[in-house]
C-alpha cells in the first residue's frame, strides 16, 4: 500500500479510535504507529526494505471487512465471503497478526465451524514469525502486538456505539495457524482450493523467492481453484519467466482476472487499487 493509502486509512481510523476511547496509551500507541507505518514503504521487497532502514517490515492485522474488500470484490457482505471460505479449503499467506483480533477473517471462520462442530479447518493462516517469542529476532514485535491490542479496542467501542455483536474470543490461534516459510510449504499437493495473500505475495517478494513462493502456492492450489492477491502488482508476476509461463500463453494453466476495487478506495490507494484474481484451470 503507498504512503497516500497508507495514512489516510489505517492512521485516520486509529486517530478518530484513540479519540472515541479518550486513552492517552492509545493516542502514544498511534503515534508510534505512524512512526513505523512510514517506515513500512518498501515496494521492492522485505529484503530491500531492511538493508536501506535497518528495520524489520511491521507485521500487521486486518479485520474480516477489509479482506471483504481487497480480496472478495465479488462478494456482497461479511457472512457471504465467510461462506465462500468454508465452501472452499483456504490458505492465507503472510497472515501477520491478523488472528490476534476477535474480528478477523480466520476468526470468523473458526467460530463459525466452532458453532458447527466442525474441527476441519477450513482455513489456514501462516506467517514465518509465528511461534517464536513475541520480541525475540524472529517472532512478533512488541509493538505489533500493542497495535493489534489497540484495534480490538477501537472495534470494541465502535461496534457497541453501532449496537453490533462484540466478540472477545480467538478461536484461530487453536491450531488454524502456523509456522511457515512460503518458499517451502508444508502441505500436499493440491491440499487448498483457495489461497490469499493480502500484503505479501507479490507486494514483499523479488526474484527467485518470489518464483519459489509463488511455484509453491501453484503446487499446494487444486485444480480450479482460486489465488487472491493484493495488491495486485502483477507487474512482478508477468516479469519473471518461470511464473509467467504458468499465466500466459498456449502452456499456461491460470485465467486471470484484475479487479478495480469501488469508490473511495480508488482514490486513497491510487495504483494499487486492483485485486488480482487468478483460477487455475481444471485438468
């Protein structure tokens, strides 16, 4: 995401959240944020990143609307894109801190198999720094988990100034996450029948990691199943060969769809306004 979509979304709402709560931890917390989210503009990969800031790349969370949004421009409201999910084995990749907040997509999706009785797992979340110690070189950052302590808040005082349903339960960090390095996924072949990848692939990957990583999502992707990725950035997909080659052309094995996202989000995150749709074709 730019700086222009950066700012105006994430920082706006967490300003106007710290106001409703009238917390000063939250007013310190937001600034930091902001300290960090400028620091978060690395559009040629985590590698980059680090070497010109001497930062790690800020993990982040998102609640279910925003992958409604970025994600599932095809679907209507929450209820239909968790449907859609527990229609179709589901691997989201780079999930960051996203299964810390109560309102999450893989949240939603867990309590709502929870309700079922169902321990099938119809989503999986995996990112490279889970299940190392929060602060250590490897795992969360502090300041990542103060964030996503902030926006569970923030939901909470906005959800009851709007009379919706409060959750405080996480029933995805029972066993819909793992540890996991993309370039090398530990599932079979052919395992998901849909896979996300909402800031991560291709948005932090050059090279041939991104060929590694993306080879492997192909692997693990069944037959007419489906990738969503934003942003889009398909640029980097098209530019290297052996992923290419799976896109384009009599040999290719994907259709591809690049979907404008509506209104407003056009202007706040301005070129990477797309969501990329790719359907891998039946055998």
């Amino acid at each position: 995401m730019n700086l222009l979509g950066f700012l105006s979304f994430d920082i706006y709402n967490d300003l106007f959240y710290c106001y409703i709560v009238k917390s000063s931890d939250l007013i310190d917390s937001s600034l930091r944020y902001a300290r960090d989210t400028v620091r978060n503009l690395a559009p040629y990969g985590s590698q980059w990143y680090t070497r010109m800031t001497g930062y790690r790349i800020p993990s982040t969370g998102r609640e279910a609307d925003i992958y409604r949004i970025l994600l599932f421009p095809d679907c209507r409201n929450t209820r239909e894109m968790v449907d859609n999910v527990l229609e179709h084995r589901t691997l989201d990749l780079g999930s960051g801190t996203t299964h810390f907040s109560p309102y999450s997509l893989i949240n939603c999706v867990a309590r709502k198999q929870q309700e079922r009785d169902d321990d099938q797992r119809a989503m999986i979340g995996i990112d490279a720094r889970i299940g190392h110690p929060v602060g250590s070189p490897d795992g969360f950052s502090q300041e990542n988990l103060r964030m996503e302590k902030m926006r569970v808040i923030a939901n909470h005082c906005l959800r009851k100034i709007l009379g919706d349903q409060i959750h405080t339960d996480i029933p995805a960090t029972h066993g819909y996450m793992q540890q996991a390095d993309a370039r090398k996924l530990p599932f079979k072949d052919g395992e998901f029948q849909q896979i996300l990848s909402c800031h991560f692939l291709p948005c932090w990957l050059n090279g041939d990691d991104l060929d590694q990583s993306f080879l492997e999502a192909d692997r693990v992707l069944a037959a007419g199943g489906t990738m969503r990725l934003f942003p889009a950035n398909f640029y980097k997909l098209w530019s290297r060969d052996r992923i290419c080659s799976l896109l384009e052309g009599p040999q290719s094995t994907y259709t591809h769809d690049q979907v404008r996202l509506p209104g407003l989000w056009q202007s706040l995150l301005m070129s990477n306004s797309h969501t990329l749709i790719l359907r891998k074709k039946e055998k």
